[in-house]
C-alpha cells in the first residue's frame, strides 16, 4: 500500500492512530500526514532499522529497533539512512546475483516492481518467488532460501544498536525494541538484554505483536514495565496480501487499545 492508501485503509477501520514505520526509510512520513489531516488519524512518525546487538552479546543474527515518534524525521536521519540503503541495495542485487546463478530467471527491475516507490526488500523478492511459483509462500520463501539459514541468504553490513538508538534519539524518537521474541533467548537472558541496552539508550519494547500468543506478549509487557521501558503494541501490517496480519490488530487477533498510542503522541508534542 501506498502511504495514503494505508491511512484510508485505517481510516475505514475506525481507528484513531497509526505509526508508519517502513524499513530504512522515512520517505512515506510526510505523505502519510497529509493523507491522515484529510481523514482525521494521527501519523505518529516511525522508522524500522536493523541492526547488529553488541559484541559482548550472544544474541544470533541481529534484531530491529523501532524509532516512534519522531520529532524531527527531516535532516539528520535521512543522511544516516542514505548509507543504510546503499548497504540494502548491495545485498538486494547479491541476492538477485545468487539467484541467478542457481538458474533462476529475474532482473532487479523483476523485484522492483513489486516495491513501487519504496524500498525493495527480500519480501519484494519472496513475493517475486511466490508469483513465480517458486515458493508456496511467502513465509515459505523466507524459511528456504531468503532467510537467515536459506539457500540465497546474504547478510547485511548494519549499524550497531547503539548507533541506531542515537540515530532514533537525534531525529527527537523514541527507540523500541521490536518483536523481542525473535531474539531466542530465555527469559532470564531477555531481561539481561534489556538492562543492558537500556543503559544504551532503549526506551521501550514491542511487547505485543501479531506472531505471538496474547500470554507470553503480556509476559513481555509485565517484564519491560518492571524495568521502567514504554510497553508498545503493532500489527507489524505489511499489506493485505498477509493474512496472518491485520491493521489495527496485536496478539491473538486484539484490538490494539488507544493507550499503547499516548506515550509516543505525547512525546512528539513535549520539548
């Protein structure tokens, strides 16, 4: 969906607030407003990024940091993005090149075409597999070869957490860890974690997120709360064409309640 078409589609639903928070970009922001003036929500200004968790962590893979509320989306962070996007671009097109290589028959303008305006990413490349019949799915896609364990997977060259968190804090956000279930750690480890990064700068968790049961998203929620950390709760809605995922909707198919919305609105209005 375009920035507009995800308001209306919100709109449509009632709701009264939304964060926009693509991968590595901040290009949809402004539109988004403009399209939430016209239909009375409000955009809460947000950023996904990928990063890589500290050295002395034992964390597989890397995790993503949600920037929330961001005050100043303008300047600063789009000069930190520019770099970021390049290193995605290289990886989208090594990627492509292994696919390639394999016999598979694709053009990066293939891929690209299923992004429009915004960042091609390897769900634009899953969805290519899916069209293609080269994958029943999506999530099969990701699970066999786009993964972190798949046949065409290549890393990324990312920012550390701390630099994403001073990235999110120098565009006035708040930085969120997202989906921390994905890290695979016990829940004595998670809480380690979260002393540890809160002391470089994280201000809350996603706690409740669609591809996780209500109980152990509460379970987070009540560990963050003991910490200090700002509970959030998304969709992490990527497209009607994602039926496990609905707008406006958390763990277990709930309703997201207004309240998960106030801390990030109030701190976008606060000096």
């Amino acid at each position: 969906m375009s920035p507009e078409q995800l308001v209306e589609h919100a709109s449509a639903l009632g709701m009264r607030a939304i964060a926009l928070t693509d991968h590595d970009t901040v290009e949809g922001v402004e539109a988004a407003q403009q399209a939430a003036t016209r239909c009375g929500i409000t955009i809460i200004p947000g950023i996904e990024i990928e990063v890589n968790v500290p050295e002395e962590d034992d964390v597989p893979g890397i995790c993503h940091i949600l920037g929330l509320g961001l005050r100043s989306w303008k300047g600063t962070i789009e000069a930190h993005l520019a770099s970021i996007l390049d290193n995605r671009d290289r990886r989208n097109r090594s990627i492509i090149s292994r696919m390639k290589l394999a016999g598979v028959k694709i053009e990066y303008d293939d891929v690209k075409a299923y992004a429009g305006d915004g960042v091609v990413g390897r769900p634009h490349i899953a969805r290519f597999m899916v069209e293609q019949q080269l994958a029943h799915n999506e999530l099969h896609a990701f699970k066999e070869y786009l993964g972190e364990f798949g046949t065409y997977f290549v890393p990324r060259d990312l920012p550390s957490l701390e630099d994403g968190i001073r990235m999110i804090h120098e565009a006035g956000g708040l930085a969120v860890l997202a989906h921390p279930y994905t890290l695979f750690v016990s829940w004595t480890g998670l809480a380690d974690r979260l002393i540890h990064w809160q002391r470089l700068g994280l201000d809350g968790v996603e706690a409740y997120h669609s591809n996780i049961r209500y109980n152990q998203a509460k379970r987070i929620a009540e560990l963050a709360q003991s910490l200090g950390l700002i509970v959030s709760a998304g969709s992490d809605f990527h497209g009607l064409q994602r039926h496990d995922r609905k707008l406006g909707r958390t763990s277990d198919g709930r309703k997201i309640d207004d309240s998960f919305a106030l801390p990030f609105i109030e701190h976008m209005s606060s000096k």
